[in-house]
C-alpha cells in the first residue's frame, strides 16, 4: 500500500510542502508544495489540519517510576537524597505485575505525545522482577513501539558504600549471564529493527568497575550501545573523586567507555577539556532538561557538547523526577533552559526538535529514523493546532514548542497508525489508568 500523507499544514522536512508517501514501513517519496506523488498511490490521508514531524525519540527514562511520581518522600530534593528517599519505596513494592503496568503506561503516555522509539534505563531487579525486559519487549510490541531494551544494573549496595539496598541489586555473574540471554533474543541491527539492546551499568556509584569493564566487552562482542548515567551531580564528582580518586569522565575511560558506542544520561558536570574529551571520542549524551530543573542538577552545555562533536539527544528521564512521560513537554523545556544556558537567538525550537529526534536516533546508533526523509523508517508524529493556546501562531512549527503542544492527534510507527484522533490505537486509557492507580497506591501509602 502507498499512503499519500497529503499537503500538511506544515512538515519538518526539506521540499515536502506537498506531503510525504509512505510505503510499508518506509518513506519513498517527498512531495513538494503544490506537487503531485510521482507514482500512483493507494489511499490519501488529509493532513490539512497537521503539522507533521519525525516520530520523537526518546533516548532515556525509567519507566518504573511512573508508580511513585510526586511522592511525599521524595518531594523537593536533590538527586542523592532522593534516590535514598525512593529506592527502600521501591524495593518493597515492586511486584512483577506493577512493573508491568507501569511500563505499559509509559510506553502509552510517550506514544500519545508523538513519540515512536523510545529507551528504557531498567535497572531495578528485585526478586521476582528477572525477566524484567522480557515484559517490556512483550509492552513495547504490543504497542507498536520501537524500543532499545536498555538491561541495566547495580551490584554495589548501601553496606557496601553504594545507595541502594541489596535486594535491589544482583551479582555480576548474574548480571552478565542475563544480558547476554536478552542479547541474543532481542537486539537486532537490521535497518527498522522494531527491539534493540543495550547494556547499561547503572551509575559509578552503584556498580563495580569490573562490571563496567565486563558490559564493555561483551557490548563489543554483541555490537550493541552502552549507557550509563554520568555528570548529573556535583555529589557524583565528589563520590567519584573519594572512591576512585579521578574525576568521573576518568573513570569512564579507565573502564573502557570512551567510545562512539556509548550515550550517557545528562552529562551536566564536564568542564572545557573534559567537553573536548567526549566530542572528540564521539560519546553522545542524552540532555534530559525537565528532570534537571526538577532536581536542581544542572545545566547541560548542549551546544558545547555538539560544537565538540557529540551527539545530543532528549529524554524525558524517569517519571518520579520528571513528573511524566511526555516527551513533547521535554521539547518545550529543553528549549527555555538552554536559552538561560546560552542566549535566545542561538537555541532555536529546531535545535530542540533535533536533539529529540535525530540527536536520539545518533546517540542511540541508528541512521534509519529521526529525520522525514526518502529511505527512513516512516515514523510521523502529526499535532493540530486547534487549542486555544496555538490561536494567532505564525509558524506552526514553532508553535508546537512555543505554544505547549503536548499530545500528538495521530503517529505513526514503521508505516502503521499507532494514534489516531489523539488516542493509542487498541488501548482502553480509561482501564490502564484504573490499573495503574491501584498499583501504584501501595507505593503511594509506602513513605
């Protein structure tokens, strides 16, 4: 079938003012204003009414913590306090039906915002919670989503200078064993690859160094990404400076991580050289604005970091920092703290669109999505604009991040509607939201 995505009210996209023909589960034709497709098509969509995008690319979350957003515990704190506040709350309730459903409601909640590949630092493997990836790529393909089922871990506790309880974390051997089980079952590097893998170590201050150095190597061996959270805290250049005597970028290296294949969550803390350092060994980092400002963690120097030759995406982060999963919010954020960071007239609403798409798509080693273009996957995000909030806006591009769009009317994934008229195709909303509220009372009663 050839759908005609037909003479959109405006497209992120060079010479496609006519609209974009989708062929299967690609792109194969832009038309230019005024134009005709070249080749017959089979079905005509109007998108008068649409601004159209590239499908939103969400390079970090834990989808998890959408089962403890605004928890009293955790209410105005920075990240360590936090963390110590939350992880003892999420040790004694994480039940394997819980995680289920709070991966199901992310992966819902970021559809519906336009996103259509996302990735998901799970880290957390209680007992009981081991196939912990395997129901998020059961969530994701029932969805319809593209996902990197991204195995993190932790095997350094609170006794042993860690922050999180030992029942929250598991042995290296394990560890290891797992994510090479998850490794041949799920990572595909075919282009339009619907599941990928990567292996993420959880943090310097909640893993070994021989774990880093082990996922390094069997990430090498399996050709898959690698990622970790690093220079989200002054408290985890201090951590890093009494533990390891090295600043945490030094640790990075001494462990094997200075690579093109790595993509680090918010990469706040780096100084000048230590900027130079990672644009130079290409390592991309995943700017995630609304958890920064929600925690007092930092500015990233994304403009830096790009101009040094990094790659930068935009994650939502997890969704009891964020507060949500919505990754057209974290557009607009990322837009307004980066014109504090640098100035007005140098991040503009396409930089942030970048970094949420082909930012993502580079720091998570893909070339097929990201970018409306001949050959891509055909992954779409389309937004009216008929609120009341997008009255009077002279760039409807623009407008969506300006204006506060923040739910998609249709997406599309790998050619196939995923929303339509603004709702997740085959998902009762009404009954997930009832599920999700059940479970996560247990944890809400838990401070």
């Amino acid at each position: 079938m050839r759908l005609w995505i037909k003479e959109p009210l405006a497209v992120l996209a060079e010479e496609a003012g006519g609209g974009v023909v989708v062929e299967g589960s690609r792109i194969v034709e832009l038309v230019p204003a005024g134009g005709q497709p070249a080749t017959a098509v089979d079905e005509v969509f109007d998108a008068g009414r649409h601004v159209v995008i590239p499908g939103l690319i969400n390079a970090h979350h834990h989808f998890f913590q959408t089962l403890t957003r605004a928890h009293p515990s955790a209410i105005n704190k920075e990240l360590f306090p936090w963390l110590t506040s939350l992880y003892p709350v999420w040790a004694r309730n994480m039940t394997p039906d819980a995680f289920r459903v709070a991966t199901r409601l992310a992966l819902t909640e970021l559809l519906m915002s336009g996103c259509t590949c996302v990735s998901d630092h799970q880290y957390l493997f209680p007992e009981g919670l081991e196939d912990a990836m395997d129901v998020q790529a059961e969530e994701a393909s029932a969805l319809g989503v593209r996902m990197v089922l991204t195995r993190g871990s932790m095997n350094v506790s609170d006794a042993e200078g860690g922050l999180s309880p030992a029942s929250l974390t598991q042995d290296e051997e394990t560890i290891l064993a797992d994510s090479e089980r998850v490794l041949k079952r799920y990572h595909s590097g075919e282009d339009g690859a619907m599941l990928q893998v990567a292996l993420a170590p959880c943090a310097p201050f909640t893993v070994s160094k021989r774990l880093m150095v082990d996922s390094a190597g069997l990430a090498e061996t399996h050709d898959c990404r690698l990622h970790t959270h690093l220079g989200e805290t002054e408290d985890e250049n201090e951590y890093c400076l009494a533990h390891f005597e090295c600043r945490p970028l030094d640790y990075l290296e001494e462990c094997g991580w200075l690579t093109d294949r790595v993509w680090l969550a918010h990469g706040i803390h780096f100084n000048p050289d230590e900027v130079s350092r990672l644009g130079r060994h290409g390592v991309g980092i995943c700017h995630c604005p609304t958890s920064n400002m929600t925690l007092a963690s930092g500015q990233c120097l994304t403009r830096d970091l790009e101009a040094a030759g990094s790659p930068v995406g935009l994650g939502v982060d997890g969704s009891a920092s964020n507060d949500n999963s919505n990754l057209m919010e974290s557009v607009r954020h990322a837009l307004m703290i980066n014109r504090l960071t640098y100035d007005a007239a140098s991040v503009t609403d396409r930089d942030a669109f970048r970094w949420a798409t082909a930012g993502s798509a580079r720091c998570l080693g893909r070339s097929d999505i990201g970018a409306i273009e001949v050959g891509k996957q055909a992954d779409l995000a389309l937004y009216t604009l008929d609120e009341l909030r997008f009255s009077g806006a002279g760039d409807p591009i623009a407008a969506l991040v300006l204006c506060g769009a923040h739910r998609a009317d249709r997406v599309m994934v790998a050619g196939t509607w995923r929303v339509e008229d603004g709702q997740p195709v085959g998902v009762d909303v009404a009954r997930l939201r009832e599920d999700h509220g059940r479970a996560a009372a247990a944890f809400a009663a838990t401070v």
